[in-house]
C-alpha cells in the first residue's frame, strides 16, 4: 500500500481533522467563555455553520440528481434530498414553527395529550417517511459504505467522520453538564 496515495486520497479528510482539532483547541483554550458558550448554542456560530454545510451537501445531491441515468438512481438522489433536507429543518429548530418548541422527533412528544393533534397529524407522516427513506437508503448503501470504508475510499472515511461527530454531538446535547 502507497503511503502517499493514502495522504493524497484522503487530502480533505486529513485537513478537516487538523482544522478540526485546531478549532477544538481554540475553542476550549483561547476563546473566552461567554463568546464560546454563544458559539455552540442554539443559532450560534457552530450551529448555522452546520445548517450551510447541509444546504452545500443537499445541492450537491440536487447536482448529482440532474446528472443521474435512470428511474431508480434519481429516486435514491430524492430520498437524499429528503433526507438532507429534514436534517436541516431539524437542525435549523424549524419544528418549532408548528409545535410550539416541543421536539417531533422525541417519542414523548406523541404521547401527551397536551400537544395539538393537528401538530402530530403534520409531523408524523414526515417523519414516518423520513424514517422510511433513511431505512431504504441504509439497506441499500450501508453494506457498500462499510466495505468502501474499509478500503479506505475518502467520500467513506468522511462519512463515518461525521456520522461520529453527529452521534457525539447528538450524545453531548443531551448531557447535562455543569455550567
């Protein structure tokens, strides 16, 4: 195996690491507290930066969309779209619009009477197909993702990158840590 190939194959991947932990550094060492509080809150820097690296990633997929041959490849790039696209709402807190600030993707919100039946009549069938979509799409790319990282082709290196960080990040948001 070709060290150098791997360094130039995964260029990006090994930039976005170092910019990465950089960050982290800066973050959490040199940048004063209450501007780095404001950063990881909701609407603050990091956050708006995720929800324009999902707009990037779901026009790229628009792209690729209107370059596709065939029925069924175009209909996957859809489910992307679709995918990306309620990611981005949920990112984004759009729910909130509709449901009074209560998240629709907790199965708590379904539960309780106090919330409005028209507000889970909106929300259900989209997640419902949400979930329908992500299910297809993992059923049908996951085997090929994980081989493809193993080999270790970049677009897969970069996508379990971020899937690791969601999940972390995702985990943390949830933690109640000490001020």
């Amino acid at each position: 195996m070709d060290f150098n190939k791997i360094i130039k194959e995964n260029a990006v991947n090994i930039i976005l690491f170092v910019l990465l932990i950089n960050y982290g550094f800066v973050h959490f060492f040199v940048i004063q507290e209450p501007v780095a509080a404001a950063a990881l809150q909701d609407y603050g820097f990091i956050s708006v930066l995720t929800v324009f690296a999902i707009l990037i990633a779901e026009l790229i997929v628009l792209w690729n969309f209107t370059q596709a041959e065939g029925l069924k490849n175009k209909i996957v790039l859809l489910l992307f779209v679709y995918i990306l696209q309620i990611y981005l709402c949920r990112e984004a807190d759009l729910h909130q619009f509709f449901t009074d600030g209560h998240s629709v993707t907790n199965i708590k919100y379904y539960k309780h009477i106090e919330y409005s039946l028209l507000s889970k009549l909106i929300a259900a069938p989209i997640l419902i197909l949400f979930f329908s979509a992500f299910a297809y799409v993992i059923l049908r790319y996951g085997l090929f993702t994980i081989k493809a990282f193993f080999r270790g082709e970049p677009w897969a290196v970069a996508f379990a990158i971020w899937g690791t960080v969601l999940v972390c990040s995702q985990i943390l948001d949830r933690m109640n840590l000490p001020e």
